[in-house]
C-alpha cells in the first residue's frame, strides 16, 4: 500500500524502513554479548548515523 502527500514545494523525504516495518522488543543487559544488547547498540549506531547525515533544524 502506498499513500501520497501534497507539498507546495519539494521537500526531501527519507522513508527509511516504512511505515509498515515490524517492531520487536530488545532490552540492553549487563551482559554485553547477549543478542539483545548487540540489537540495541547496533540500532543506536544506525539511528545516530542517520540521524547526524541527513537530519536538520526546520526552520519554518
């Protein structure tokens, strides 16, 4: 399924996983080398990249 948005302009929009992408719970432990750790830090490493790349201040 798709949707569409009208801008008056032609903003850049990064979609990067969709609205649709499933979610599962991951919980941060004390042991380092458990799965879920990793997941987490692994997804704080991505989010903060994306984030400091493409993200900025709206000035509107």
């Amino acid at each position: 399924m798709s949707s569409q948005l009208a801008f008056q302009s032609n903003p850049a929009i990064y979609d990067l996983m969709g609205k649709d992408v499933p979610l599962f719970h991951y919980a941060v432990t004390d042991d380092d080398a458990s799965h879920g750790t990793q997941f987490v830090e692994a997804s704080r490493q991505w989010f903060d990249s994306v984030w400091s790349t493409i993200a900025y201040r709206y000035e509107g």
